[in-house]
C-alpha cells in the first residue's frame, strides 16, 4: 500500500510542482510587477518597502493555480491609505481586514495587500502584519522534499473542498497546511497521522504550552474544532477560521486516501456534474441558481452564505426536507446547487403548543388564538395551512427571495 501511495505522490509533484517555463514566467511577472509599485511608489513620494510574501515568496505555489501576493510595508496604520495613491492602473480595490487591491498581469492574478511594520509581536493590531513571520519561519523550515509535500497538500486539499480560510469557506489556509506539513515531515506521515486525529486537535509545533490543557486555557476563547497553535505568536490559533465540516472533509479525505490511494483526489472535479449525477441516482429534486458576484468578492461571499443560511432556515421551517447542497464558486458568478428530497404531501403541518398542565387563563388565551386544537400525549397542537400549494414554485420563489445579488447586498 505504501507503495502504491508513493506512486499517486510521485504523479502529483509531476503535475502540480511548478518547474521551467512555470517558474520563469511566474517570476518575470512577480518581479516586474514590484519593480512598478516600487518606481509609482518613489514617484508618489511614499515611504514603503516593496516585499513578495504568501506562497510565492516560500516557493510553495501550485502550478498553474496560485496568486501572486505583494506586501507594502508602511509605518503606520494611517500611512496604509496610501496604496491607492501608487496603484497599478487596472487593480481594483477589496476589503479584508484592511482594504487591498488585486489585479491580472499576463492572465496571473496578483494581489497587492498593505502590512503594518512592528518591532514585537505585542503591538501588533492586525494578524495579517504577521505574515512577514509566518514567510520567514516556512522559509527556514522547508527543504526540498517539504516544499513539493506542500505544495500537493494544497491540491488536495483544494480538490476535497476544504482549502482556503476566506470568511465564506471556512477551510485550511495555506500557511496552515505548511504548518503541518513541517510538523509530521511530510505529507505521507501527515496522512498517516490524520487516524489519529480526534475532535478538539491540539497542536503546538514550538512546544509554547506544557501540554493541551495548558493551550486550551492559555488561548483566547474560541469554536474552532483545532487548535493549531501559531509558532511565531503562541496567542493565535492558525485554524480559527476552520469550521467543523472542512475539518471532517480533510480527515475524510485523508483516510480515504490512506485506503484507496488515487490520483482522481487531487484533480479538480466538477461541482455540477457530480450533484446531478447523484440526484438522478437518488430521484431527488434539483434546483440550481447563479448569483451574479459583486466587488469587493470576499465581503460579497461572506453575505452570500448568510444569505444562504437563510434560505436553508426558511425552507426547513416549511417542512422542505433538504438532501444536500453545495456551491461551486466561480469567478464571476456562486452557483447554487440545492437538492431536495421532499416537499410536504399534506395542505397542513402540525405546530406544538404548550403542555396541557398551563393555566385554565393561560389555555383560553391559547384557544382564542388557534383554531382546532387538539391534544398529542401531554402536548397541544394546532394546524397551520402551508403557504402555498406548489412547492416547487415556492422553493424556486424562496432562492430568489434570498439569493439574488440585489437580495444579498442587502444583508
């Protein structure tokens, strides 16, 4: 087995490292597009240091897929404002934790993103104005074999839904899987170790905290289902922003893996096709529906799912049973793939009330409220009519109620 592991890995750097030509074109357009922000820079008369940081500047990009990601280093919170004044004509600006700007040069997408400088890890406001610890610290870690281990790890991960630490997905950011690519030495020992994993992780590659207990209380309050402490500030949890389900698809993923190895679980699979292809099997219901994604991307997505939280709420309080759902995430549009499994077959649903052991005042009040009340063990219950008699046209009214981008701005 360990063998024929070793063989889907060896695919994978095949396919996935960069090399020649990648890395050379990746590189002229990295480098001259520093060279412009540093002369718009001098031109403006702004005092800013020019940096690469993300996966580009530790060399764990993935072939064909990745950013480029550029710092500008200011000296003060106030003088962050000033990016826009040495902007690339064509970038447009997006809000994160601060307000960044992202363009195309030579069909590579490269964000250009506004870092505070500090001289301890104290005074820091804003987490992002780490990522200058978190580039040197991979950077110091990684060899050869680590990087490429990375860098498959990210496809992976990508491929089973459950990379990027956005707002709207809730995943593995890449310096996380650095992390633990660097802690297990490898991806296949990563691998292995997943069956061990269990809910509430705690790992600390530094050894800040005598054991796990002591992390859990010495660390700020949080839900995230790991722990995975910071090396360069033992006050943050890398995996905050990682939620139950992604953490599942990983552990998943990985013992599937382990059991069944297969190059299929690092290639890009079709969102739709796989949906569709799984609600013919089943005889479900399928509905789809393209929102059209508004600038800035990450803000817009983060209200998409609120909205689609509210969808989901709506119909289930209709007594729409929901088999599955997913979204595919496309450039310009969030596709909404929501699959049913049934829709109510009576004109009522039943609603409980309070047990019957209420007050005679209380019961009356109960009574002049609801018509026909009726008794279920020790519960009273009236009927409420649904609010329509097609439901297929009411799940079609209710998406676009919720999840139209008019709809969603409004949130």
């Amino acid at each position: 087995m360990t063998s024929q592991l070793n063989n889907v890995i060896q695919k994978a750097y095949k396919v996935f490292v960069p090399r020649g030509a990648d890395i050379t074109i990746f590189s002229k357009t990295a480098e001259d597009t520093k060279r412009l922000l540093e002369e718009k820079a001098k031109k403006a008369g702004i005092d800013v240091e020019i940096r690469f940081g993300g996966s580009y500047s530790k060399n764990t990009w993935v072939k064909g897929e990745s950013d480029i990601d550029i710092f500008a280093i200011f000296g003060s919170e106030k003088d962050t404002k000033l990016l826009k004044n040495m902007m690339i004509p064509g970038f447009i600006g997006a809000r994160g934790s601060r307000e960044y700007f992202k363009g195309r040069i030579n069909g590579i997408t490269v964000e250009v993103v506004p870092l505070v400088r500090f001289d301890s890890v104290k005074n820091v406001k804003n987490s992002i104005d780490l990522s200058v610890l978190h580039e040197k610290y991979v950077r110091e870690k990684l060899n050869e074999n680590l990087r490429k281990d990375i860098i498959i790890l990210k496809r992976f991960c990508k491929s089973n839904g459950c990379y990027g630490s956005e707002t709207y997905k809730h995943g593995f950011s890449g310096y996380a899987l650095e992390l633990l690519v660097i802690e297990y030495g490898g991806i296949l020992p990563l691998l292995k170790a997943v069956d061990y994993w269990q809910d509430g992780m705690v790992i600390d590659i530094e050894g800040h905290y005598k054991n796990a207990d002591n992390a859990l209380e010495s660390m700020p309050k949080q839900e995230a289902p790991m722990l995975l402490i910071d090396p360069t500030n033992p006050k943050r949890n890398i995996c905050g922003s990682l939620n139950s389900e992604n953490l599942s698809k990983f552990v998943f993923a990985c013992k599937r893996f382990v059991i069944s190895p297969s190059f299929s679980m690092f290639q890009e699979h079709d969102i739709g096709k796989e949906i569709r292809r799984l609600s013919k099997f089943r005889g479900s219901k399928l509905f789809t529906y393209d929102t059209k994604i508004i600038e800035p991307r990450d803000t817009f997505l983060s209200k998409y799912n609120k909205a689609l939280d509210r969808l989901i709420n709506e119909l289930k309080s209709n007594d729409i049973e929901i088999y599955n759902y997913d979204v595919d995430y496309r450039e310009d549009v969030a596709r909404l793939f929501l699959e049913i499994k049934s829709t109510p077959s009576t004109s009522t649903k039943q609603v409980p009330g309070p047990k019957v052991w209420i007050k005679s005042k209380n019961l009356k009040e109960f009574l002049k409220a609801h018509d026909r009340v009726y008794l279920k063990g020790d519960c009273l219950y009236y009927d409420k009519k649904y609010g329509t008699k097609n439901f297929n046209i009411a799940i079609k009214t209710s998406i676009i109620k919720y999840m139209s981008y008019k709809a969603v701005l409004k949130i």
